[in-house]
C-alpha cells in the first residue's frame, strides 16, 4: 500500500452544502467554534452570511469554482447529489465530508479519494453517525459523577416515555407487484434491520417482455 500524502491539518473554510435542518445545524455548530463558513444552497430563504451561495447543487462545475476557496466540505445533500458534489470537492483539492448512505455514491467517494491529496469521508451518517460524534464529544467534557447522572435521567425518560403496543407474533403487511415484475419472493420479512427488500436480493429481479 502506498503511503500517504502529507496533509494540510490546518481547516478553517468549511462549505457546507444543502441547508436543510442537519446542515443548518453543521453550519451553525461550526461558526460557534470559530470556522468560516459557506453556505451553499439552491434556496435562497435557507442560507446565510455574506458569502453564502444560492446555485444549481446539481452543477459540478458551479460547486467546483465555490469549493476552490475553501479547506473542506461538508455534503448534506440527497444521495443522488453526493457523487457530483464530491467530485467538485476533488477537483478543487478540498477535503470532503457526506452524511450519505448510498452505497453506489460512496464507491464513486471511495474511488475519488484513491488520487486525493485530501481527506474523503463518505457514511458519516446521522445517527448512528454523526449524532454519536457530537454525543461523544459533550460528554468528554463531563465528570465522571455528571456523565453517571445524565445517564441516569436518560435512562428514566426511556422507561416512563416508551410505549410499545405488542402483537402475538408478525403481522401480514401486503405489497403490490406487477405481473410483470419477475423473481420476486412471493414471502419474506418485511424487517429494517434485515435491510428489506435489500435481503430479497432485488438485483435479480427482471421486468418480462
């Protein structure tokens, strides 16, 4: 494996791309410890700051001229969005971040970063992800007695707040398929953490003539 470039440890231009409610709160985080941000964002109503950008976040070549100004960007766009956007952030030498799950935009993030002088970080997620960073970083700046005692009030709230309505077993949830669509099981568990359909291997599912 080859060796790494030397990086630049010293970031203080951050482009935070897409203003929705995660990125306004990156972007609001990063401006109370002192980053200098820019807000990229196709709504105007959403950004702010004097060099905050309203463009097409579609546009690779736009997010490319913006992201030469800056150490690093933070992708809070949809997954379809995050492969362009990373692109950009290539091109212009900068270190990139994204919140995307999306497993064939993180391959297009994983290629890039093979010839990247930079840091390329796909899958930062939310939570799992992100919202544990955040967590784990509060929480290093407790005591040990005020740490023990938060978790003992969340603790609390889980137990007197949490409501489950239990069922005798699975209960039948129907999902409509055409007649033409073929291979798919005509049973299986519709469950998150199997990652349905994903667990019926949709890839082998064809349309007939």
């Amino acid at each position: 494996m080859d060796s790494l470039p030397a990086l630049n440890s010293r970031v203080e231009r951050i482009a935070v791309v897409g203003l929705g409610n995660v990125g306004r709160l990156i972007a609001d985080m990063l401006v109370e410890r002192g980053f200098d941000v820019r807000e990229v964002d196709a709504d105007e109503s959403r950004v702010t700051g004097e060099r905050a950008s309203v463009m097409d976040v579609s546009d690779a070549a736009a997010l490319e001229k913006v992201f030469a100004d800056v150490d690093a960007v933070i992708c809070c766009l949809p997954y379809y969005l995050t492969a362009g956007t990373a692109t950009a952030a290539h091109s212009a030498g900068a270190h990139y971040l994204d919140l995307s799950e999306d497993v064939e935009a993180s391959r297009t993030v994983r290629e890039l970063a093979r010839s990247s002088n930079t840091v390329f970080v796909p899958r930062c997620g939310l939570a799992p992800g992100f919202i544990c960073i955040a967590g784990s970083a509060l929480a290093a700046g407790l005591e040990t007695a005020e740490r023990n005692k938060l978790g003992q009030e969340l603790k609390k709230h889980i137990v007197e707040q949490q409501w489950v309505i239990g069922t005798v077993g699975f209960y039948p949830v129907v999902r409509v398929i055409g007649n033409k669509m073929k291979n798919v099981p005509e049973r299986y568990a519709w469950v998150t953490r199997a990652r349905t359909p994903g667990a019926a291997l949709p890839s082998t599912y064809y349309l007939e003539p």
